[in-house]
C-alpha cells in the first residue's frame, strides 16, 4: 500500500489503563478502513501511566476502585506501543508519574505524555494540549502541590493554572490540533446540541447555567483556532463546529464536523438511542469528589459569551463573577489594573484558520465510540521535509522559546508562593523574539530541535509474579528527562530535589492511618459535572465535580 499523501490520525477518548484494548482495535479499524496502521494516536486523558501500585496512591480515585490496568507492562518493556502515542493528562492519572514530566516526556517508550500544556510537531502537524481538568478556585494558584500529597493534593494536582494557560495564550502562530481533557466551555452549542441534551441527563442545566466545560481550553482554542480539537472526559461522542470571526465567536454546526473526521452526520446512521445510553453494568456508579455548594465557577465575560449562540438564552454574568477572571482572559488593548498598564497585541496575522472541527469520544467500553480515525491535512506553516515517513517528532520553537521566557518564575510545592502577575502580550513578545533568536543558535542550528528517545525508568517495575513490598506513600523521582530538557533550555529544574530535602519533606508530611484518608478532603466543587463512573452519565446532584 502507498503511503498517505497526508498524517494518519487516531483518536481515543482516554486509556483507562486499557492500552492493550485500544491498540488492538487500532489495528481493527486500520485493516477495515484497509490503512497499513496510524501515524500517531493520540489520546485525551486518563490514561493512568500506572507503574506500580505505589502510583495508585496519588490517583484521585476511591481505593476499592483502583486498578492497575496494563500499563505496568508497556513501563517495564514487556509490551510495545506499535504506534506514537501522544497524551493529555485528565483527572484520573497516576499523578505522581506524571509530576516528573510537566515539561513532557515519555513515561514508556514510544508513548510520550504533553506535560501540562506543549507544543510539539509530528512530521507535518504541528499539536497543542493542555492536561487537567477546569476548577475555577485553583486555577489561578502555582503548581503547589509536591509529593508527599495531602488528601486536598490528591485532588487538585490536576486543576488547570492559569500560568499554563498564559503561556499558550502568547503562541502567535497556526497550529493544527488542538487537545485538552474536558471541553471547551460552550462548545456544546455549536454542534447538534438537542440530542446531546435528550442522551446525556444534566448536560443541558450545566449548560446554560455556565458550569458545563472549561473556561479556560476555551480560551486556548479561540486564541489559537487549530483545524481540530480534540477533547475527553463527558464520556459522549459529540461532534461541533466552532466559527471564529472576528470576535472569536462560536456558530452551530454539527454535520460538519462529521463529515470532516469521516463520521456519520448527526442523526445518521449510528446514531445511539436513548436505550444505549442506560446504565452499562460494566460501569461502576462512584462519588470521585467531594462537593462544595459555596464554590461557583469562574464565569466567561460576558462578551464571550455573547458569542456562544445559545439559542434560549443564558442569564447575564453578575460583575462579581466577572472580577474573578484572571488577568490573560482580558483581551481588552491597554487594559488597566492595580499593578500597573497591561498591552495586548492585536490578534497574531498568522493565525487565519476560520473554523475549528470539535470532536469528542465515549468512554472505552464495548458497543462505544471511544476512536476515530482521521486523514489530516495540516495548516500550519511546515516544511516540506516533515511529511517525509516515518513522521519525525520534534520541539517546537516558539513554544521553547515561551519556556525559556517563563522559566525562571516557575515556583513548584510552594503552597504560600504567589503566581507572578501577567506582564501583558506586548512584554511578552520581546522577551519571546529574544529568546527565539536564542533557540534558533543553542537548539536548532545544533540539531537537537527532535524530542530524544531517552525514556527511563525511575519508579520500580511492577513484577506480577513476584513478591513485592510497595510502600504506602508515593516517593519523588528526579526523571532523566526532566533534567535534560532543562539543560537543552538551560533554565532550572524545580523537580529536582536533593535525598535530604525530599527526606524532611516526608518526614513533616502527617500521618496518613489508611489510603481512605489519602483519598478523603479536597475542595472539590466548582460546580462542574460530576463523574460517577458514568451509568447513564453523571451525578444529577449540584456542587458536584466531573474532576
């Protein structure tokens, strides 16, 4: 079979630790579809990179409910991943694992992890993602929490920061595939809305009450506007159009999408019935967070939300609301704060694509649509060489360069820390060329913009035959990859701590009687959807979180 003119694409709504499930049915739908196999796949959280069972202490999951799953086999070599396979993070991982890699990197061979928010090329696609999930209370906090966790840890290591975000939000150029866990706020208005509503109970109070999705992978895609974006988490298959004009807005368009991604139009065929979205007994039904009534979300402006076509109407944002939004979701030019003149550029000239392709898949369990296979033809400005097979893998430099601007201001286990504040775009931006000039001469020029293949093992190997002592609380790691990348950017390393530190560390950390208590307190709330390990789909009561 001759090679594609254009990337072979995969898409998984998130691992679960069923990595063996999903590659074989890659390899179903490759021979279906009569392709010889995918370029990439990529996967849009909780993909449990589980190594052992110490991991699956800092997993935000009751521990009745934990499993290993297969994983443990890719880490320690006994299983290969046949394809690239690129990752978010969600709101189930091993978190312990992936606290090593904020800046990216692989936790088994050929299956590399995006870190909390990068930028990276596969041949001719250039691919954003931004791990976690939306909790407006956290979201303007640093990266507090370091092992040993406390139960409130637990279960907000993976919250989006807005120091993530910022850093995404200054890209002033195209890309192809956008990625995060849970979707864009108002996302589900641009697609076949209505059947959405009737198949998933809840979605539509959510909705229109502004709770349903994230403010901030919103955001990100109206800033950056990628052919694609794909997302996770609502454990639904839904398919969207978002229209960007000049106000960024977002229109309605549902069979689109489909066509786009070579699914079925909506309310075609394959369309799931009310009866196939019953409860599944393979489905376990669970409270994964604790609820907090008091906390509300941090509410889109309202000129953004203006522009989500909500055809019933959503209330108007009190000004209270309002005044929580962080500093980067103002998009007004010089706008002023009490720390002092903010500048915004205007909107970047090279990001021109009109019309995003929104694609969300069910959960992995029989009879779902958890994978879509995709042909895509990138957008971004790329050279010619890339789309040569097989597809190189590779930094990116701009977004290396954002890495280097930011760097130094990275604070991490530090709960009395304060986020620097924004300086503005305008700031930003010299800074930016400055150090694009600077990884043009040290990184590209020297041949090392290709991400290594320096996969290592820090965490025990999971050997199931054998007798194996695991103690009850997770330790620390300094990941190889960690520290190699910091070295190509020559900026710090705050994930490298030394044996005495880590060791007082632990020995101030209270005392944890059982992994229930590991597992109970956190803040919860936010009032986002909540997750009960899905029977017909959510937590019908309020306060809850899908985290």
């Amino acid at each position: 079979m001759e090679p594609p003119p254009e990337p072979l694409l995969r898409t998984e709504n998130g691992g679960h630790g069923t990595l063996t499930a999903i590659y074989s049915s890659v390899a179903k739908a490759c021979e279906v579809k009569g392709w010889d196999d995918v370029d990439v796949l990529l996967i849009g959280g909780d993909f449990q990179a589980i190594r052992n069972p110490t991991d699956l202490t800092t997993m935000s999951v009751p521990p009745k409910y934990r499993a290993l799953g297969d994983f443990p086999s890719y880490y320690s070599g006994a299983s290969q991943a046949p394809y690239l396979t690129l990752f978010v993070g969600g709101n189930h991982e091993a978190s312990s694992h992936l606290f090593e890699l904020y800046y990216g990197g692989w936790v088994a061979p050929n299956i590399y992890y995006l870190g909390a928010a990068n930028v990276v090329w596969v041949g001719p696609l250039r691919i954003t993602g931004l791990s976690g999930i939306w909790k407006g209370h956290d979201y303007r906090k640093p990266h507090h929490e370091r092992l040993p966790y406390s139960p409130d840890d637990v279960k907000s290591i993976y919250h989006v920061r807005e120091w993530d975000v910022r850093k995404l939000l200054l890209l002033r150029s195209q890309v192809d595939v956008g990625m995060s866990h849970d979707w864009p706020q108002g996302v589900e208005w641009c697609g076949d809305w209505k059947r959405l509503f009737r198949e998933k109970r809840g979605f539509e109070e959510d909705a229109r009450s502004g709770k349903l999705g994230s403010v901030a992978a919103k955001q990100v895609m109206q800033r950056l506007r990628p052919k694609y974006w794909f997302s996770a988490h609502l454990h639904c298959k839904f398919a969207a159009v978002v229209e960007h004009g000049e106000g960024t807005g977002l229109s309605q368009s549902a069979e689109k999408v489909e066509g786009a991604v070579g699914g079925e139009k909506a309310g075609a065929n394959g369309e799931q019935t009310e009866k196939q979205f019953a409860a599944n007994e393979e489905e376990i039904e669970i409270d994964l967070e604790d609820s907090d009534d008091n906390k509300q979300p941090i509410a889109s402006s309202s000129k953004s939300s203006a522009n989500v076509q909500d055809p019933n109407g959503v209330s108007g944002v009190s000004e209270d609301l309002r005044a929580q939004l962080p500093e980067s979701f103002r998009r007004n030019a010089n706008h002023i704060d009490n720390t002092g003149s903010t500048e915004y550029l205007p909107f970047p000239d090279a990001i021109q694509n009109k019309s995003t392709n929104f694609l969300a898949l069910d959960k992995c369990l029989p009879g779902r649509k958890f994978l879509q296979l995709s042909e895509i033809s990138p957008i971004s400005e790329s050279g010619s060489t890339r789309s040569e097979r097989p597809l190189s893998f590779t930094y990116d430099r701009e977004w290396l360069a954002i890495n280097r601007v930011f760097a130094n201001s990275l604070v991490v286990g530090d709960d009395k820390a304060r986020v620097p504040r924004d300086q503005g775009e305008a700031q930003y931006r010299l800074q930016i060329e400055k150090e694009e000039r600077w990884v043009e001469e040290s990184v590209i020029s020297q041949h090392k913009l290709a991400i290594p293949q320096n996969f290592q093992h820090t965490a025990p190997i999971y050997h199931p035959q054998g007798r194996q002592a695991h103690q009850q609380q997770a330790l620390e790691y300094t990941n190889p990859q960690t520290s190699q990348f910091c070295s190509l950017l020559q900026i710090p390393n705050p994930f490298d701590l030394s044996p005495d530190v880590r060791e007082e560390r632990i020995r101030r950390a209270p005392v944890l009687h059982s992994q229930q208590d590991l597992y109970r307190g956190g803040r919860g709330g936010g009032g986002g959807r909540g997750w009960r390990g899905d029977r017909g789909g959510h937590n019908r009561g309020r306060g809850r979180s899908r985290y």
